[in-house]
C-alpha cells in the first residue's frame, strides 16, 4: 500500500549557540504510521523533536507537513497547523468547560 508521507525532514541541523548538536538528519513519516524516535541519554530525542516543531534558535534543513515547507514557520504556526490535520479539539469545545 503506498501511503503519502505526512512528515518529512531532510538535511536536518541544529545548535545549541556555537555547538553543532544535529547533522544531517533525514526521516519520513508516512500516514497512518506510528514511529518511535528511541537512543540513549543525550543521543538527540529531544532536540530533534524541538528542531521540527520550530523551538530552536538556530536550525538548518527543510520539515514538510503534509507537503507544506514549514521549515521557516514559528512554532505557534507549526502547532496550529499540526492540530488541524489531526482534528484535534480546541480547549474551549472540551467537555466541563465554561467561560466565565
């Protein structure tokens, strides 16, 4: 089955000031697909997650969702398009809660 890639980074870099902490990643994630990012500790999770959402200072390659370049993108914008195409719900339509 040939399923469309909803996330894909390619060339992936990123510092912390002058240090160079991630070189070159490249990954994708198909639709429908569940993917664990697993190493040890200080191996890069983290700061590979922060790099694709937009939360590091100073990063380099491109990140596509849904074939979109987000890669220039601040992360509010990211985490607002990321919810729309997973239909997640906003916290004023969550049950129990009120506005006052």
């Amino acid at each position: 089955m040939n399923r469309e890639i909803m996330l894909e980074v390619e060339n992936l870099s990123a510092w912390y000031g002058a240090a160079r902490i991630l070189y070159d990643l490249a990954f994708e994630v198909k639709r429908g697909e569940v993917v664990a990012l697993m190493g040890r500790n200080g191996a890069g999770k983290s700061t590979t997650m922060k790099a694709v959402m937009g939360l590091m200072a100073r990063r380099e390659g491109s990140v596509r969702f849904n074939g979109r370049d987000i890669s220039r993108l601040e992360a509010y914008r990211i985490a607002r398009i990321a919810s729309r195409a997973s239909g997640s719900v906003s916290p004023r339509r969550t049950a129990g809660f009120s506005r006052t």
